[in-house]
C-alpha cells in the first residue's frame, strides 16, 4: 500500500469539523487506556474528583479515610474519587484494491469516514490511532491526540491509495498483537474478501474493544446498470469472468447482496459488535452526524 498526496480532494469543510466537534466518541466500555484522560471511569480510583464513600475494611489505605466523619460518627470509611481514563480510537482502514471502485471511490469514502470520526476522538481529547493494509502493506498513523493533531490525521486519511489484495483477517489478528490499549476500534471495508468476512470480525472481537464494522459499498454494486454480454475483470486476482447481463441474473445478484450483506449484520449483532451500512451515493453529512449516532458510536 503506499500512498500519493493528490490522490483524494480535501476531505472535510471547515463547517463540517465544527459541526463534528459538538460530538463525542460514545464508548459502551470505558477502558483504561496509557495515561489519565478526559473521561470519566466507572473505576473507582483515587484522581482529585470525589464520587462515593465505603466502609473500611482492614488492608485499605488508610490515607483515604474520612477522619472528618469519623470524628463525628465513630466509624472508619474511605473516600472514593472518579477516576478519569484514556480513550482510544482505533481506525482501521482495508486499502486493498476492491476499495478504488465506485464513484466516489469506496476507499476516498471510507477515508472521509475515518477521518471525521478521528477528529472528534482528537476534539474530547481521545488518543487516535490508524492504519491503512492491504496485502501490498500497511500505512500507519502514530497515535495522536488534541485537536491540534487533525492535520496529521487529514493528511494520512487524505494519502490512502487502494491496492493489493484483500488480507483482512491477516491485518486484523496483527493489529489486535500489537494494540494493548484497549478503546474503539472501527474498521472500514466492503467485506469483498475471497476467505469471508467471518476470521476479521472475530479477531476484531478479540481486541476486548468496542468494535465497529463500517460496510461501505458504492451504489454501482449495490444496483449494477449493466446489461447485455459482458466480461468482467476483478481488479485484485485479475481473472476475468463472462456473463450475460439479464434481468434474471442481476435480481440473483441483489439477493445474494442482500443476504451477504444480511449475514454479516448478523454475524456481528451476534457477536456485539455495531454494523452499520455506508453506500457512498448516500448524505455524507447525514451518516456522519445522524447515522453514526443513532448506531451508537457517536453521542
């Protein structure tokens, strides 16, 4: 994978970064990340904010004793304070060579996408990581924080170039080795991987993060304008493939779309994991700002 700076037009307006900074990365499970951050734990640990008092059982610190009450009362109990944890965004970006098809192209959608839901991780102040992989290589984004780190962000997002072939469980099980901060992990990719979608999802799984599947899909696929004899070239394995375009063949093909797309919906709902469909004909602003929330990774 390597990448080219004029490869994809500017990627966000400035109105829409201000319409995104109203938003935050909504995590079901907070976890606790490299450094003290800016979200409040369901830990309870011993930072400067009080939440809670328990009684003292033998072996506590007794630094955190409220003397106070027990002057008043007789009886020991320790002070509790929220503990604020560091958050981390994961994007991880499939940039093999399926992904340059469609216009606008899959990959310079799943490009924007990423790069919208990392600047509002970098506006709440989440550390941000990415990574673009394909078997041709992997890019990646040393993580960052701060909405003064956004222009390293646009810019990666901005350079991705698709190409190769699709390795999704293979980049999938090494970035879970390699990644111990535990956060939201999102992944981006149309699923068009000739092992199944299944091994990626379930190694995402195991990552112990809020996990996300983005299926992006240009609307060329989803509602082909094709007909007559044709011979198709897959642009990762180059073989090509004769068909006849007929009204019978292309309503199969929408339905075992369909059910594909149905399948790995399900696979993830069973698994924990959000699903949400992403055709790229559709509303930027309004998947970005609507969509994302309403499937939960936004609030």
């Amino acid at each position: 994978m390597t990448v080219d700076g004029a490869s994809m037009p500017h990627l966000l307006e400035p109105d829409f970064l201000r319409k995104l900074e109203r938003l935050s990365i909504a995590a079901r499970h907070v976890q606790l990340g490299l450094a003290k951050g800016e979200r409040k734990s369901k830990r309870k640990g011993s930072s400067v904010e009080f939440a809670d008092y328990r009684d003292y059982v033998q072996g506590d610190d007794l630094r955190h004793v409220d003397w106070n009450i027990y002057g008043r009362l007789d009886a020991l109990y320790l002070k509790l304070f929220q503990e604020h944890e560091d958050l981390t965004v994961h994007l991880l970006v499939d940039a093999s060579r399926s992904m340059s098809f469609g216009a606008p192209s899959k990959i310079e959608f799943a490009a924007r996408l990423a790069a919208a839901i990392g600047y509002v991780g970098l506006v709440g102040y989440d550390r941000v990581s990415a990574e673009a992989f394909s078997a041709a290589g992997v890019q990646r984004l040393v993580p960052c924080r701060g909405k003064a780190s956004a222009h390293k962000l646009l810019d990666f997002m901005s350079r991705i170039v698709a190409e190769g072939g699709t390795q999704l469980e293979q980049h999938t099980k090494s970035y879970v080795i390699r990644n111990r901060a535990k956060g939201v992990a999102v992944l981006f990719s149309d699923f068009l991987d000739p092992n199944g979608f299944e091994g990626c999802l379930k190694r995402l799984r195991q990552s112990g993060s809020d996990c996300y599947a983005i299926h992006i899909l240009s609307r060329a696929e989803i509602d082909p304008a094709i007909t007559g004899d044709l011979r198709l070239l897959d642009s990762e394995s180059q073989e090509y493939v004769e068909v006849s375009a007929s009204p019978a063949l292309l309503k199969r093909y929408k339905e075992n779309l369909s059910g594909f797309c149905e399948a790995i919906r399900r696979f993830c709902l069973a698994r924990g994991i959000g699903y949400i469909f992403a055709p790229t004909d559709g509303p930027f602003d309004r998947l970005t700002l609507d969509v994302l929330r309403s499937g939960g990774l936004f609030k």
